[in-house]
C-alpha cells in the first residue's frame, strides 16, 4: 500500500524503516517480503527501497552493509533473496542496474559473478536435469522390461499348463481308443466263440458221434472177425487131431 502515500510521506516512512533496521529494533526477516525485480514492483516501492538502503548506507557504512548482505547464514541469505535474486538471469540484471543506479554498486558484487559463471552455471544444471531424465527415462524402461518379462513368463507357463492338459486329454483319448479296441477285439472273440454254442455246434457234436458210433460200429466189426477167424482155426485144428 506505498502507493497510496504522497512522495514526501514515503520519504518519511522509508527514514524510518531505515533508522529501525540499522539500530536492529526490527528484525531484518520483513526485508523478505521484498522481491526486486520489473513485474513485482512500482515506481512507489523502488523509491521506497531507495531511500531506506541509502539512509541505512549512510548510518551504518557501505562496507559494514555489505557486510551484513552478503552472509553465509543460509537464513539470512533466504531473507536477501528477494532483493539480490538468483533464480534468474533477468532478475539478477535489474538488481545490479537498480543498485548502480542509486550508487550503491559496491553491494552487487556478489551478483556480479553470479551473472558471470551463469551461463557454465546454466549449462551444468541443464545437463543435471538432464541427466535426471536420462536416469528416469532408464528406470522406466527397466520397468517396461521386468513386466514384459513377467508377462511372457506367465504366457509360457499358461501354454505350458495348456500344453499338459492336451497331452493328458490325448492320452485319456489314447486310453479310451485302447479299451474300446480291446473291448471290440474281446466281442469279436466271443462272436467267433458263439457258433460253437448254436447250430454249428450241435453239427459239430453229431459229427463226432456218428464218428464215434462208425467207429465203434467198425472196432465191433473187426473183433467178430477175429472171433469166427479163431473159431474156425480152432475148429481145423480139432479135426486135425481128430484124424
């Protein structure tokens, strides 16, 4: 709300920022809600920072300033980020000409070699991201690889399961196709079988009993032959002794 304020009203109000902050009764932390740089500021609030680093410049002494900018204290460098951005190049360039501007120079050293090693700065970090998306790049491919892999081990286990079932279907067909061939084989048999119990065999019984009776019949025969043979060499023999 600086804007609102007439010019020597924001004069008075940027003294008095500047005699708290250099006597520390304010804690430098509300410098951190200042960013400088062309689209976050106006013409009310860049006359505004102005005055107050000059009157501060002036009471504490440039270098003693600077000083107290350019710390290591990660905190502190937080809290000054805003006014001595680094993120970006542009930014960085309106700081410096902001600062040399009013004639404290002396303050942008340090974004100075900032802007100077930037472009190797950039380079590195470019190739860094790069290099991030390489690796991410790779462990997703890998990724891709290991559920391929895992896909077509689950395939070839299921052709494999499918492969048993058909081999055990076909030697279940193979085991009926036997039964079968040897029930059909046992029918024939006992079709060949039956004659023997039917008409066929009952010829074939009345062939071997009128073998058997011819047989018989002849064996009868051939002993009454031999009996009237012998009866009748007994006879000669009686009429030989006889005579």
């Amino acid at each position: 709300t600086i804007h609102r304020l007439e010019t020597n009203k924001l004069r008075n109000v940027a003294k008095l920022f500047a005699h708290l902050l250099h006597t520390d009764s304010m804690p430098w932390s509300c410098l951190s809600v200042i960013h400088l740089n062309e689209d976050e500021t106006t013409s009310s609030s860049r006359i505004f920072l102005k005055i107050c680093i000059q009157e501060m410049a002036e009471a504490m002494g440039i270098a003693k300033l600077k000083q107290r900018l350019e710390t290591d204290d990660p905190v502190l460098q937080e809290w000054f980020s805003g006014m001595f951005p680094r993120d970006n190049v542009r930014k960085t360039r309106y700081a410096i000409n902001f600062f040399t501007s009013i004639g404290l120079g002396p303050l942008t050293d340090g974004l100075r070699e900032f802007l100077k090693n930037a472009p190797k700065m950039i380079l590195a970090a470019k190739k860094k991201q790069a290099d991030q998306q390489l690796q991410e790049l790779q462990a997703r491919k890998k990724g891709d690889d290991d559920d391929s892999s895992t896909s077509s081990s689950g395939s070839s286990s299921s052709s494999s399961s499918s492969y048993s079932s058909s081999s055990l279907s076909t030697s279940s067909s193979s085991g009926s196709d036997s039964s079968s061939s040897s029930s059909s084989y046992s029918r024939r048999k006992r079709r060949n079988r039956r004659p023997n119990s039917g008409r066929g065999g009952d010829r074939e019984r009345r062939r071997r009993r009128s073998y058997s009776s011819d047989e018989d019949s002849s064996y009868d025969r051939r002993h009454r032959r031999g009996g009237n043979s012998n009866r009748r060499r007994n006879n000669d023999e009686d009429g030989d002794n006889n005579r």
